[in-house]
C-alpha cells in the first residue's frame, strides 16, 4: 500500500449545468474504475484538493462523502482518505492476436519478448557490465553537483578524456574544443545536419546503409542521395558531385560489413576537398575488429575534411545515452550553438561516469574483454553457418548471411514464429535491393541462446532451400504456410534441450 498523496488533473467546468460536488465524484469514480488510481492511494486531504481545484472545501467533502457511501474510498483514522479495493473494470478486450509474425514485422527495432532469441543487428552484449569498475563509476558520478544550464559543449573533463581515447585507439589528434558531447551518434548526426544543412541540399548515403541516418537527415529537409557499396565498402568512383556531406561507416560498413581500404580512403578524401563535400565518419563499432588490428578512423587522415562520430552504445549501452562529434574548431563551436538553440543536451551524470571510465583505464579493459567475446561469438555463428556465403564476418557485432530473397522471408516469418527475431538485408536499402540475405547481430543474446538460435535458422534455411519438411512451404499466393505455433512453454523447453 503506497503512503504517498496523488497529484492527478482533475479539472471542473463551473459552466455546466452539473453541480461541481457531482462532477468531481464522477471523475474520481472514473478514475478508479480505469486503474488510474489505484487501492491503497492516499487522496488530496480535502482543503488542499479544494486549493488546488479553487472550489470550496464543502465541494471536495461532499464528493468525498459519496464515494464513500458507495465503497470506491475507505479512511483510516488518523491517516487520510484512499482508494478502496476495487477491483477496475477489465480494458476492452484487443482483438485477439495474430499467431503469425510478418517478414517485415520481425526486424522492428525494439526489445525482444522475454524468452526469444534476438539475432537482429546493433545491440552489444550489456551482461558484462555488472562489474565492480562499472558500479563504481556510477557511484562516483552520481556524486557531482547538478548545473542549471548545462554546458552544450559537454563535461570538459569528458572532452579531454575522448581526446585520449581516441588518440590511443583510432590514431585520431584532436583537441578539447574540437569535440562536442553528443547523446549518441544519431543525435550528434541530427545537431549537425540542423548546423549545415538548408533544405533542399543533396547528402550521400551508403545504400544499403543505415536507414536512421536516412531518417534524420531527410527530417531535416536533405535529399538523400544513395551511394552504392561493395565488398569493401563505398565506392568513390561512383560518387556523384552536388553533395553537401556524405554519411560513411568506413571502418564497417553498415550492414554488409566491408572494411574501406586506406587507398580508397584517400580516394574519398581526396574527392571530399575536390568537390567541397563534407565528409561524415559514423564510427559505431570500429574498435571491435577480429581479423587484424583496428584500422585508423578516417578522421585521422584529414579532420579538416571529415567529422567523426562516436558513440557509446555499441561499447557500452545504448542506454548510457553518450556519444561524441569530432570536428574542425569552427565548426564544432557552431554545432555547440546549434545545441544551445535547440535545447539539446547531455545528462551530466552519464557524461562524468563515462569519464571516470575512460581515465582509469576500465572502458579500455572492457572493450578488449568484448572483443574476446565477440570473436567467439562470431566463431560459432560462423561455424552454424558453415557452407553458405558470408559477408562482414571480420569486424563489429553482426555479419550477412546471404541468401535468395524468397528463403530470407520464408526464414524470417518461420523464426519468429518459433520465437527467434531475424533482420533482413532488404530493409536497409532505399531503392530496390541487389542483395539479399540475414542481418544476424550476435551481441544481445546469450552465448547459449545465441547458438540454439542460430541452429535453428539454419534449419529453416536447409529445409527451405532442401525441401525439409513443409515448414516453409510457399502457398499457392506466395506466401509461406505456416504451421500452428507451438505455446511459449513448449518452445522455451525446446530452447533448453538444444542449448544443452
């Protein structure tokens, strides 16, 4: 039973004809058949609720009193007035649900329901974080004074402590004022579309590439341009002129995984100072690299010519809500005043744990414990997948398999079916695709989920492509026939054996 008083709207029409003793009790009945208030809340004693609606106390006692007489309220001496135990009328029952998963329902961003085994791309495994470092940095953090107007730029600690990092770990020289703190890579992409964009302006984007990118930069009134990728990532020979920026994920392209070559990269830079394109680096993995060592960020080769983003959701969490834009001097102090107009700001206490973090060496620690984890994660996806054609298997946290489009929706309707959520490479092209295949993100399940749920795709994929078993079976539309779906403990109890 919560002791603490409720502060809900309760507003009152004096111009009704209603008496205001009726319409108040009226809206407290409502309230509590809805589950609004709830039993065991403490109302408003009656000259504060008269206060705060400006009607007179015998209003509120009277209202008070017919609830009462009709059991919705109940005292307690010497304590107040509260919601009695009764039980609110049930919501109108929703249709009932589809026992099917559409294809192009199964990639939504969003989290997984409990007991499904998420394979969809962009999330890291956030099981490590319970770690004494971790929870110290958060102590520690939340110990700073809060600031009536937080400072656009970021914690300048922070700053300096980014400059390190990333001159430690992506061969990057930059200095305190040529960073701003951002809350995430999408974010510091938006300040700085809203800083250099006019409607109207033609901006490049990988295709396929990162549809949120899209999103953004066409929210602020860019025409977006795709640009076409290969294996190893943009191709600058086919860049066309007339673009404002270009949005790159060079260190592993998003999502077909190529790594950018150092002579491509000095091809696009060289093509950015020719045509006066800015260029804009989205480095959201680049640290975690399996192959071979880390490739310098682009920003490196030329930060007159590239703005580099960080972030920490893919090194942490995206829940951390931190990330970095690295730019020249003039035009990081004019992203500063874009946040400042905008309102746009980075929590401080965040800002300080990921500084803490980073100068005592513990992100630098965590991050190479995830690469380790990571590379076994990729190897056993790898290994599920032995035989079929893979794509982006070297760096970050997901890979491409490649398949036909019909398998990849078959596959992709089936799986979720059986409770395993799949992302297909079609959803993040703008035009019609030239490739087909799945997105498979290993950072957000278990190890043990992980594995049963890559088996089990592959299953799918051998009895689509083999003719195991109706599963899959096209219907005479074209579309899959599905059959019934197992109940939830079934499946979990499945999940369990094969994990085993």
């Amino acid at each position: 039973m919560s002791r603490q008083a409720i502060d809900l709207p309760l507003p009152l029409d004096r111009s009704a004809a209603e008496p205001l003793t009726a319409q108040l009790a009226a809206r407290l009945r409502t309230a509590i058949r809805d589950g609004v208030l709830t039993a065991g809340e403490r109302l408003p004693g009656s000259r504060t609720l008269a206060a705060e609606l400006g009607v007179s106390r015998t209003v509120v006692m009277e209202a008070y009193a017919q609830l009462y007489a009709e059991g919705w309220l109940e005292g307690r001496h010497g304590s107040g007035t509260y919601v009695a135990d009764v039980r609110p009328d049930p919501a109108p029952a929703a249709p009932e649900a589809v026992e099917t998963v559409e294809a192009e329902e199964a990639g939504v961003a969003g989290e997984a329901p409990e007991g499904w085994v998420d394979l969809r791309p962009g999330v890291p495994w956030v099981g490590a974080l319970n770690t004494p470092a971790w929870r110290r940095a958060w102590r520690r953090a939340a110990e700073i004074a809060p600031s009536g107007r937080p400072d656009p730029w970021g914690s300048a600690g922070l700053r300096a402590a980014l400059c390190e990092h990333m001159r430690r770990t992506r061969g990057m020289t930059c200095r305190p004022g040529q960073v701003v703190v951002t809350r995430g890579a999408t974010s510091g992409l938006d300040v700085l579309a809203a800083t250099v964009l006019r409607p109207g302006d033609r901006v490049g984007v990988e295709e396929p590439g990162y549809r949120r990118a899209r999103a953004v930069l066409e929210a602020r009134g860019a025409e977006v341009v795709p640009c076409p990728v290969d294996e190893h990532g943009l191709v600058v020979d086919a860049l066309p002129d007339g673009l404002r920026l270009i949005y790159t994920t060079p260190s592993h392209q998003y999502p077909l995984g190529g790594v950018l070559p150092v002579p491509r990269r000095q091809a696009l830079l060289a093509w950015a100072r020719r045509t006066g394109t800015l260029v804009v680096e989205d480095d959201y993995d680049g640290e975690f690299r399996f192959d071979a060592a880390p490739l310098p960020a682009l920003h490196g080769l030329d930060p007159q010519t590239v703005v580099y983003l960080g972030t920490m959701s893919k090194r942490l969490t995206a829940d951390i809500g931190v990330g970095w834009l690295a730019a020249p001097r003039e035009l990081a102090a004019a992203v500063a005043r874009r946040r400042l107009e905008l309102g746009d700001r980075t929590p401080a206490v965040p800002q300080e744990a990921v500084r803490l973090l980073l100068e005592r060496g513990d992100l630098d620690r965590h991050i190479r414990r995830m690469r380790a984890e990571y590379a076994r994660r990729r190897a056993l996806v790898v290994e599920a997948f032995a035989g079929l054609p893979l794509r982006g298997a070297g760096a970050g946290l997901h890979l491409v398999v490649e398949l036909p489009p019909e398998t990849v929706e078959r596959v992709v309707v089936a799986a979720a079916r059986e409770g395993v959520l799949l992302d297909s490479l079609d959803r993040h092209y703008a035009g019609p695709p030239t490739s087909s295949g799945l997105v498979i993100g290993y950072g957000a399940a278990r190890a043990a989920l992980l594995r049963d749920g890559c088996r089990r795709v592959r299953a799918l994929i051998d009895g689509a492509d083999g003719g195991g078993g109706d599963r899959c079976r096209p219907s005479s539309g074209g579309r899959p026939v599905r059959p019934p779906r197992a109940s939830a403990p079934a499946r979990r109890s499945a999940w369990a054996a094969g994990a085993g």
